[in-house]
C-alpha cells in the first residue's frame, strides 16, 4: 500500500481485495501496469488492485480495480484521465478496469460484499463483454 494514502481508502482496498479473494480471484496491491503505449505517447500506471481469475475452460482473466476516493476522482479534469486510463488499458492491454467508489468499501455508506459483487459483475458485463 502507498503510504500517503487516506486510511479509509487502505481499508477500502483490503475489503475489496478480500471480497474478490473470497470470490476465487488471486489479488495483489499497487501494480504497475507498465508503459502503455497510447496515441498521446506512452504512459506509466499503477492500479489500486489487480485481480486474476480462472474462468472454467482454463482462461485467464486479469482485472484492474480501482477503488474512487473524493480526492483526485471527482473533478472534471481527473474523471476525464481516469476514462482515457480505463480505455488505454483495455483498448492497447486487454486490461479491463472495475471502478468503486471508497464508500461503498469502507465508511458510513458501505454495502454488502454482495452488492459489491454484483456490481463487479455488472461492470464487466456490460462496460466489457465479460462473464465470469
């Protein structure tokens, strides 16, 4: 985890990765997703937690989650890199990118590990194409 990091946030990453981690997924923090090359020239990103699942013929799944906090996700400015992030990833990696928002993982508007899933679930089906 990054050390200046909000506590809410470190403990909205370990909920999720735990949901997900309980879910069947393999699950790291803090990832460098290496340089991706985009038509604005190459980039360097690191997710928040990078998920990896097994689907049942024996494919792999790699899934960047990112859990939104208040700070540095709600401007229009940083809305517009994180869609440009999102789409580079799948777009030029295959890499396709779950966002969260940090209440719903941790603090006074949190949901259910359910409702997490669904929405981890939804996002893939219909942002991606992806069924689990």
């Amino acid at each position: 985890m990054v050390g200046n990091e909000y506590p809410e946030h470190i403990h909205a990453k370990k909920r999720l990765g735990r949901i997900l981690r309980e879910k069947g997924f393999i699950t790291f923090y803090e990832v460098s997703t290496g340089i991706t090359e985009t038509e604005i020239g190459p980039r360097g990103y690191t997710i928040d937690c990078w998920g990896i699942w097994q689907h049942s013929n024996g494919s792999i799944q790699e899934i960047a989650f990112e859990v939104d906090g208040h700070k540095g996700h709600h401007s229009k400015r940083n809305r517009s890199r994180d869609k440009f992030r999102d789409r580079a990833h799948w777009q030029y990696k295959g890499i396709p990118t779950i966002r969260l928002e940090r209440p719903w993982l941790a603090g006074r508007h949190k949901v259910t590990d359910d409702d997490i899933w669904i929405e981890v679930t939804w996002q893939l089906k219909h942002k991606y194409g992806i069924v689990l």
